[in-house]
C-alpha cells in the first residue's frame, strides 16, 4: 500500500489509544506534521517513497492495546530500505533479511536466556505480549534515514509521556538518543533499563552485549507480579 494521498488521521486506531491520539489531532504541531507529510509526498514520490505504508504507522500502538503496555523498547525510526518498515521498532517482516541491529539483539537474546537465534525478524510476538515497539519518528523517506525525526519528536514525546503516567512500564533504553527520553519518564513509578545500541558499530566499542535486558526486564515483571514476556519468536 503506497502513500498516494493517505493521511494519518484517516488511519485506524485500536480503541484503546483514541482518546490520546484525539488530544493529538487537536494541536497545532499535528496539522504541521500532516502537511510535512503531504509536501513530501508531492515532492518525492513516486521516484522515493515513505515508509513505513500508511496502514502500518500506527502499527506499533494496533497490536499492543494501551492496558497491556508492559514494556516500551524505544528505537529510533523506521528503517529506510524497500520491504524493511512495518511500524514496530527493531522488527522487520519475515521474509525480510535481518538486520544487523536486530541479529545483535539476538545474540544477546540467546547468551541471556539461552533463546534460540530466530530465523527471521518479525517481532510482532514480542507486540501481542506488552512489549510496545515504539520508534521516536514513525516515518521516513526512502534511503534517507532521520529525514522526518524532528517532525514526530511532539507526537512521541508526548506518547512516553503518557506512558510514564500510566506507570508500572519499563522502558528499554538502548543508544544515545533513546537515552535522551529519559527525562520524559517519570523513575519514581517506571523502571528503565540503558544500554549502548545494538548496531555492530556500537556493540564492538561494548556496552551491549551481557546487558542481559531480556531477564532483568521480567525480574521486573515478576517484582509487580505481572506475567513475564515469551521472548522466543
């Protein structure tokens, strides 16, 4: 599904998310973001296109209803290739090439909880469990990776912040710039984990690997009594 002249508003919203996404559609940054979204896809498309497909922006918050929120893994946004992009952060389809991020999630998964490394990347299991994939910007232009970070910063800052109100969440923080979320999250009823971000460039300077995030996290579920998360796709 191609972006043509799709807007965000015309998109479907599990219900749970409405009322926030409402207070959103209503302010001045959102209307912004809208017509920065149509200008790029008059001046754009079809020779570059915007991923991820309209359908999947909101995909994230579709397949993880706001009362099953457990843990947010912050990424920073969409990847930027063809076929890669389906709105959930780190994850790409199943018959999509993993990448290199996400085979050192991976790793990192099997050295902490003896998790087999999967045969794809599809993370949309992780989602049906609590686990919110959030990325910072929910768009970007083809090839042209942060091309529309500035133009989300309201929307998702002003989603962490909702969440942190609704408390009891982790927040996973991997990398430099999710970490500059932190002071959106109140750590007085949230609990965060920080680590360097899983790309190989970041990995090999360490930080990384052995954080073991995966069983720290349901520790911590299992501290708030709260099921803990399947984390084998």
């Amino acid at each position: 599904m191609l972006w043509g002249n799709s807007k965000l508003k015309d998109q479907n919203i599990e219900s749970s998310w409405v009322e926030f996404m409402k207070s959103q559609f209503e302010q001045p940054y959102f209307h912004e973001l809208e017509q920065f979204l149509q200008q790029e896809q008059q001046t754009y498309c079809p020779d570059l296109q915007l991923y991820p497909p309209p359908n999947l922006v909101f995909n994230s918050l579709n397949l993880c209803p706001l009362e099953q929120v457990k843990v947010v893994i912050l990424g920073q946004d969409p990847y930027h290739n063809v076929g890669q992009a389906m709105g959930l952060s780190f994850s790409v389809p199943q018959d999509t090439k993993i990448p290199p991020s996400l085979k050192n999630i991976f790793k990192e998964l099997q050295n902490d909880l003896k998790v087999e490394c999967p045969h794809h990347g599809d993370l949309t299991k992780w989602s049906r469990q609590g686990v919110l994939l959030l990325n910072s910007a929910l768009t970007v232009r083809e090839h042209c990776p942060n091309s529309h970070a500035k133009n989300w910063t309201p929307f998702t800052d002003n989603l962490i912040k909702y969440l942190s109100e609704k408390g009891n969440i982790i927040f996973i923080l991997w990398g430099g710039h999710a970490k500059k979320k932190k002071s959106l999250i109140n750590i007085e009823n949230n609990y965060i984990l920080e680590a360097t971000h899983p790309s190989p460039l970041s990995c090999n300077r360490g930080g990384f690997f052995g954080c073991r995030h995966f069983s720290q996290c349901n520790q911590l579920l299992e501290k708030m009594s709260t099921e803990i998360i399947d984390w084998s796709i």
